[in-house]
C-alpha cells in the first residue's frame, strides 16, 4: 500500500529542546491513522510540523511531494489539513462565513458543492448558518472546525484532540463522522487522548511516549497490548 503521507526520522525541537526524536509515521489513502499519548508527548508538535507551522528536521513527503518545498497554503492546496486543538475559529463570525473561509483558494461551483457536502455531513451546521460562532455549544463549534477543514477538499485531514471537552454523545458524532470521511476517500490522521474511542475506528495505531514512538501496528493489535490497555484504555 503506497503512503499518501510519509514521515521519516522527524526530528522537531522548541529552541534547544527536543520535543520529537526519529518519529516515522505513513498514512495511505483511504485510511484512518492514530497516535495515542499522554498530554505532552510531542503528538500536537508533530502534527503541527507536518503542517508547516513548526520546522521538521528529517523526510517528510505528501502525494509525492516533498513537504519541505511547501509553504503551509501549499500544503493546503496540495490537499493536506489540520483541525488544530484549540479550533481557532473566527468567533464574531456566522457559521457560514466561517466554512467560506476554508474555500478561499477553490473556485466558487466547486466551493458551492463543498459547502453542500459540509451541510450533509453536519445538518446542525445548516440549521445554524447565520449563528456567530463564539455562540454555538463545544461540539457544534468542532464540527465547524472539522467542516472548515473539508471546505479545501482536502486528501488527508489531521485532528488534533477533537474530542476534548466533548460530552460522550458528541464525541460519539463527531468519531462517526470521521468514519465517514474515510468512506468518502479522505484518509484521517487523528491524534487523541481519548484512546478506546481512537482505536474502534482507526486502522493503524502509533503510540508516543515523550516524544518517540514505542509501539506501532494495527489499531486492533496495539488495543490488545497489555501495556496500552493498562496506560490508556483503562483496563
């Protein structure tokens, strides 16, 4: 299976400190990956270098393409994004304007359509297009996130924490529609706390220990491990 994502031996550091040592990762089309950790193990700082928000030292390549010859809107239009943790949306904004955002660098008909496929995929959204942000509820607003995210059409979408702060039947929505990405031929990069959610719908799994990975295979296979179940699922 050829990688649409490929990490090879990421080095990423703030300042003098080393945050992220000889991580390698891929992700394949039509996939969902996940790295699970505790809080500051290096999974946000990871995401945030594939991105472009932070420097990588080390390979790193999308659909072919080498990452390091790509500015952050590139890598957007190249069809790579990044829900970040904290959601960043444009609170005194209305729902729809903020969806729009994500469609700056595609024609109209085809960020017509997009905006469409959002609605589909979040009817809430639709009921709540001229609601300002900064009023929706923690779930509506990472559907949002999520939905902006879609608007740029993108191969492969990587979620930094989106189920954080979420009552477990959101959650629940929000794990089902990232299912649903998948099915619709966008591969998911997810980075998650929540970890036995994470695994039900991954393929794969990567787990990050302070800033390394020490395990790694199918997400049903690194479920069974006994260290992860006693570290992070609770068993």
């Amino acid at each position: 299976m050829s990688a649409l994502l490929r990490v090879s031996d990421a080095h990423i550091a703030y300042g003098k400190v080393e945050a992220v040592r000889g991580a390698s990762l891929d992700v394949a089309a039509n996939e969902i990956v996940t790295i699970v950790g505790a809080n500051g193990a290096g999974k946000t700082t990871l995401l945030n270098a594939i991105m472009g928000i932070l420097p990588l030292k080390g390979g790193a390549s999308f659909a072919g393409i080498d990452l390091a010859r790509l500015e952050i809107e590139d890598r957007v239009v190249a069809g790579l994004s990044l829900v970040p943790e904290h959601r960043e949306l444009f609170a005194a904004m209305g729902v729809e304007d903020n969806l729009r955002l994500g469609a700056f660098r595609i024609g109209k008909a085809v960020a017509a359509h997009a905006l469409e496929r959002v609605y589909t995929l979040f009817p809430r959204l639709k009921e709540r297009r001229l609601q300002l942000a900064g009023t929706l509820s923690g779930g509506e607003q990472q559907m949002l996130a999520m939905g902006r995210a879609l608007m740029g059409s993108p191969k492969l979408l990587m979620l930094d924490e989106p189920s954080l702060g979420l009552a477990p039947i959101i959650v629940a929505d929000i794990f089902r529609t990232i299912s649903e990405l998948r099915a619709g031929g966008v591969s998911v990069l997810l980075v998650e706390q929540n970890a036995k959610a994470a695994l039900q719908i991954a393929d794969r799994a990567y787990v990050m220990e302070l800033g390394e990975f020490v395990l790694q295979g199918s997400a049903k296979d690194v479920a069974g491990d006994a260290r992860v179940a006693a570290s992070y699922l609770g068993v």
